[in-house]
C-alpha cells in the first residue's frame, strides 16, 4: 500500500470518526435534552409541545443531511487532494531516480525549490548523484590512461620476443618458453585493447560509421573463420539459414560482434560438440542464433554474463583463453546499433544467443 493511499485512508477514518462523534452530541444536545427537560419540568403540556420536540428531531435530521453530508464528501474530496498534493513530489522524485545509471550520472533530480525537506532531500541526492558522477570519470579516465600507456611497452616485449623466437641457436626448450611468454603477452595485449575500447565508449569517444550493410556476407564471412577456429577442437560447424539482408551499421563493429560470438560459441564447447548459425528475418527485424552444445551457464550466472570480466564457466575458466570482455563488447555493439542481445542457456545442454538488429532498405543497384 502507497503512502498516500494509506494517509488518505486515515484521513477517512478520522473525519468519519469525528462526523459521528459531532452528530451524536449534536443529537443529544437538540433532542435527547430537551426531550427530558420537558418531562420532568413540564409534564402537563399538551400534545403540541411533544409535536415540536418532534420537529426538532426533524430539523435535526435534516441539517445532518444537508450539512453534514456535503461537509463530510468536501473534506474527504480536499484531504484526498491535499494527500495528492503533498506527495506528488515524492511520485515525481521516485520516478525520476528509477532513470539513474552509470551512464546518465550526469542527470539532476527535480526540485520543488520550496525549502521543505523533499527538497532538502533532492539537493542531497542531487549531490551524491554529483560526487558519483566525479568518481566514475575518474575511473573511466585512469582506465583509459593506463590502457593507453600499457599499449607500448606491451608492444615492445611482443617485438622482442619475437626476434628472440627467430634466432636457430635456440634449443626446442627454450623456443616453447618464449612460446609461451609470446602467448601471454598477445593475450595481455587482447585485455588492454578491450579495457581501451570500453572506456572509450563510456567516455562516449567512439563513433559508428554507419551505412547499409548486408548482414547476411558478414554471416557467412563469419561461418568461414568459424570452420578454420573448430578444427583442432573437432566441432562441428553449421550454417542453417542465412537469408539476404541488410542492416544499417557499422560494418567493422559488426563484423568484431559476429567474432566475438562465434569464438565464444567455439572456446566453450566440448570435444566433437557443435556450433549452429542461423540468419533470419522476423518482421522489421534482423534475426542472428549462435546456439552451441556447451557446457552451459548456470541459471545464478545467466544474469551476470555482459558483466565486464565475467566468467561463467569455473570449471574452463583456466583452460579458456579470455578475459571476459567479449559479450561486455558485444552488448555495446548491439546498444550502439539499436538491437537487442539475449542468453538462454541449458546447462550440460546447450546455450543460446540471440541478436536482434533493425533492418534498412535493401541495397538498389543501379547501372
């Protein structure tokens, strides 16, 4: 029950309350008084004395009438609207604070700018909202920093790692250590180009070059990487459906969506298990299935897998190459396009991803 239907609600029972109250003394005082006045004092009146106490009740009767049930309808009528005045306020702050996230700090609350303590409260909401907003630029910017300034030396060690795996006097030892130190330094590098991508597109630096795109090349473009990827896990790789169409996008930030997808699909599976593609048209809207025969996701983790660096997979968290940034950067890409991205998953059985992206007008050749 609301604040307000609840005060509204007291109001009644008291303005009842107080109603009955005032016409009970109020029939005590003009009827039930006189009325034992005049038996004890003037016992030998005549009839038409009894005939006005009579009248008296009736006019009684009706005043309570006229007077008393108009008063009452009035006061419950104004307490009502005085209840939905005085909280509206409170309706208008709720709302408005429900509209809050990481990405609209920069909105203020409403004041009333009338000193009661709804505003009073506004004005410190509205700073907190202040300090918030102070505190997430700076993380966006020393994430940014730090990515940026990582970029280099990362590069450097890349480089000379690789001229180090190029010299024939190595042993085979020492070729599968440098091996592997190359692998965690691309591996790095792959975590601070997503952490530099993301801030960016907090700090909204990054731009879509948008244009028609037909979705359906990129699909298949897709599947292909996707074949070469599975070999050496022997899965399987199937295009079911793949339908002309055309969306209107970024070609690139498409193109990384699909991989990103499809490698995910891939790296968590199972030996000799499946990765099914499908590309559809539902209405107005281009419809993009990666369903894989993974390990799935459990139903507490569903929820929590566009979260950045999330893992929901425990029990290939070391195995599996990644750092978990890939659905975050593909959740943005598909804000960024206007679409939708979806999870289910089955766990032992199979998980699911569903993308759904506004199509445009088809691409008009002319000669």
């Amino acid at each position: 029950m609301t604040i307000r239907t609840r005060l509204s609600l007291w109001y009644a029972a008291v303005m009842f309350i107080a109603l009955m109250v005032m016409g009970v003394l109020l029939y005590d005082q003009l009827v039930i008084e006189p009325r034992h006045a005049a038996r004890r004092h003037h016992e030998n009146r005549d009839q038409r004395e009894l005939a006005g106490s009579d009248d008296i009740f009736e006019d009684v009767t009706g005043i309570m009438l006229w007077c008393f049930v108009p008063a009452a309808v009035l006061a419950l009528a104004g307490g009502w609207w005085l209840m939905h005045k005085s909280l509206a306020p409170v309706a208008g702050l709720a709302q408005a604070a429900t509209k809050i996230t990481a990405h609209n700090l920069g909105d203020r609350l409403p004041r009333t700018r009338n000193g009661d303590e709804l505003d009073q409260l506004t004005e410190i909401f509205n700073s907190m909202l202040g300090r918030l907003e102070d505190s997430f630029t700076r993380i966006r910017v020393f994430t940014l920093n730090a990515s940026h300034e990582l970029k280099t030396p990362l590069t450097v060690l890349c480089g000379e790692t690789e001229t180090k795996m190029r010299d024939e006097s190595l042993t085979p030892a020492d070729r599968e250590y440098h091996a592997s130190q190359l692998e965690e330094l691309h591996r790095i590098s792959r975590i601070v180009d997503g952490l530099t991508l993301l801030a960016k597109v907090d700090a909204g630096m990054v731009a879509l070059s948008l244009a028609p795109v037909r979705l359906d090349e990129l699909v298949r473009d897709c599947f292909a990487d996707a074949e070469i990827l599975a070999e050496p896990q022997c899965i399987r790789v199937e295009l079911a459906a793949c339908v002309e169409t055309t969306v209107r996008g970024d070609g690139h930030r498409l193109r990384q969506l699909l991989l990103n997808l499809v490698d995910n699909a891939i790296k968590y599976n199972q030996p000799q298990g499946w990765v099914i593609m499908a590309l559809q048209r539902t209405g107005e809207t281009a419809e993009l299935v990666i369903c894989n025969s993974g390990p799935g996701i459990s139903p507490e983790s569903l929820p929590r897998v566009f979260d950045r660096f999330f893992r929901g997979d425990p029990a290939h968290g070391n195995a599996v190459e990644g750092c978990g940034l890939g659905l975050s950067i593909a959740q943005w890409i598909v804000s960024a396009h206007q679409g939708s991205i979806q999870v289910a998953s089955e766990p032992l059985k199979q998980t699911i991803v569903t993308v759904r992206l506004p199509l445009c007008a088809p691409i008009v050749e002319t000669t």
